[in-house]
C-alpha cells in the first residue's frame, strides 16, 4: 500500500498523540526551574542538568517516535489484508491495544459469519432460480408444439399453462419467505372454506387425471392466515397429484378423536423409507424426483417454514406403492395476536 504521508506530518501526528506527556514533562522542568532558582543553584549546574535531561529525553523521543511510525506502517499495510485476515496486525503493547484487538477480532468474526450467510443465500437463490428457470422451460416448449399442432384449446393446453401458473406462484412466495412475519394477517377463518379454495383451483387437474375426491365434513375454525395456509395447502394436493396415479384418488379429512388435525390421504407411489426424514429440506427431492425429474425440492420445503410461521406442524408418513399421509395440526390456534 502506498503511503503519502511526509515526516513532519507524522512527527507532528506523534506529537499530538502524546501531547499530555509533553505538558507533564515541561510543567516537571518548570517546577525544578523554579527550586533552583529559590535555592540559587549555580547556574552552569542546572544548565549541565537540564543537558543531560534533554539528551535523554531525545533518545527517548527518537525511539518512542521510531516505534510509532513502525507502527503506523503495519497498520497501514494492513488495511488491504483486514477483510480476510487480522495476523498481519501488529502485536498490542498495552492493556488499551489489547482490547482494540480482541474487539476487532469480534468484528471480524461476526463479519465473517455475516459474509458466510449471506452467500449461502445467495448460493440458495441462485441454485433455485437455476432450477426453476428448468422447469418452467418444460411447459413452454410443451405449449408451442400443441400451438404448432393448431390445436390451441386443447386440455393439454391448458394443463402447461396451469404449470407455468404454479411454478410462478410458487417463486414469488419463496422470495417473500424471507419477509413472511410481516405479511401475517391472522384471523379465525373456517377449515372447510380454506380447503375448499384449494380444491377448486386443482379441479382441472382432477378431471384431466381422473382423480376421485373424498372431501369429509370439516368443522371448525383455525386462526391463521388465509394466504399463506391456502398456498400450503395448494402445495400438498399439488404433490398428491403429481404423485397419484389416473384412477386414483385423494381424500381430506378430520383424523379421528380430533377437530385440530387435518389429513390428506393420496392412493399415489408413496415416499421410500430412506427419504421421509429428509423431505422437508431445501432441494431435496428424494427417489421419486429424480425418477420424476420435474420435482424442484421447494414445495416441502415452503410448507414447513410457512407452517412454522403460522404456529402450526406438519408430519408426513408413507409406504412405498401404498400413498402418503400428510397430516396438518392447527392445534395452536390460541396463540395470541398483537
């Protein structure tokens, strides 16, 4: 690093930096001015004295001023270096410097940590904006070869388009996710209206795959926020559907003895053992998605952390060829709100 600093500006630096010690040491020569004088000290004495005293005191300020600049320098050229590393700091010499130390290396570990998160979000972001930008392609494609048949009304048609709403819907909620605490608006909402909402929007998809539905009565109201609990729940039947054979079919209902847990029940492949523990995390997608190859490991993933939010819990059990099991419990709907 380059330094601009001329001599004289860093000797006058030095003596501002130690101004005090330079009044102390002239009011000391005052005051034994003034007792030589009242004891009428020979004069070639005191003159012989105060000689010797400034001789010392010059060497003294040469190597003080010395260790200043010495100083100086490693702090300067370490300023290229301090964002990585603190070893290029020059050791502390007192008490003061030490606790200048030790409150850099603070800043500089939590700094680090700041940096570190912030690129594993970044990293995430991007891995997921890759991803989608995939899967959005294959809807596209598939819509301009049914464009190009002449076909434009056809079921399929409409099918891609309804893809392409989902992965869209589902990019703008995992970019609002990270803000989600201020989006919250909770209220008493009924269970089987919430339900229903969801259920409506995949119609299509059940008639196009001639999937059965068996929505039972569901009582009773859950304090949440209608958005968000809708949007998981879009995403669980998005999953059942995706999963569930033609013929098949799904079922919403109470689990028994409870007006607090909700259970959707699909007749689809079910989840290997292997994977259960793992399917709530960011990116997975287990044995079924690889086999699928259109699954983005984000659905799970948004439904736990929007759940968590809401203060309600999410569990999922499975068989393989025998369905899945997702069981939703509103069970902390007194939660109080401010």
């Amino acid at each position: 690093m380059k330094h601009d600093e001329s001599g004289l500006k860093l000797f006058c630096a030095y003596l501002r930096y130690r101004l005090k010690s330079i009044v102390a040491l002239n009011c000391f020569l005052l005051i034994f001015l003034v007792v030589y004088l009242l004891y009428r000290v020979d004069p070639e004495a005191y003159l012989y004295a105060a000689l010797l005293t400034l001789v010392v005191i010059a060497a003294i300020v040469w190597y003080d001023f010395w260790k200043y600049r010495k100083k100086h320098l490693l702090l300067r050229d370490a300023l290229g270096s301090i964002t990585v590393t603190l070893d290029r700091l020059p050791e502390p010499g007192h008490l003061i410097e030490r606790d200048y130390r030790e409150l850099l290396e603070l800043l500089h570990r939590e700094r680090a940590e700041i940096v570190s998160q912030s690129d594993g979000r970044l990293s995430e972001m991007v891995d997921y904006y890759t991803l989608w930008a995939h899967q959005i392609k294959t809807p596209i494609s598939a819509m301009r070869l049914l464009l190009q048949s002449g076909d434009g009304s056809s079921p399929e048609l409409e099918q891609e388009l309804f893809k392409i709403e989902q992965y869209v819907e589902m990019v703008l909620q995992y970019l609002r996710l990270e803000s989600l605490s201020g989006d919250l608006r909770l209220e008493g909402r009924p269970l089987d209206e919430l339900v229903r909402q969801a259920v409506k929007k995949y119609s299509v998809v059940f008639i196009h795959k001639k999937i059965s539905l068996r929505l039972e009565e569901l009582p009773g109201r859950v304090l949440t926020d209608e958005k968000w609990i809708v949007f998981v729940l879009e995403q669980l039947l998005s999953n059942a559907l995706k999963y569930t054979p033609p013929g098949g079919s799904i079922s919403l209902r109470m689990a028994p003895g409870t007006r607090k847990t909700l259970i959707l029940e699909d007749t689809g492949i079910g989840i290997q053992p292997e994977d259960l523990p793992r399917i709530f995390e960011r990116g997975f997608t287990g044995y079924n998605g690889r086999m699928d190859k259109k699954s983005t490991g984000i659905g799970l993933y948004l439904c736990r952390e929007i759940l968590g939010k809401l203060g309600h819990t999410i569990r999922i059990s499975s068989e393989p060829g025998s369905g899945t099991r997702v069981f939703l419990d509103f069970s902390r709907e007194e939660i109080e709100i401010e």
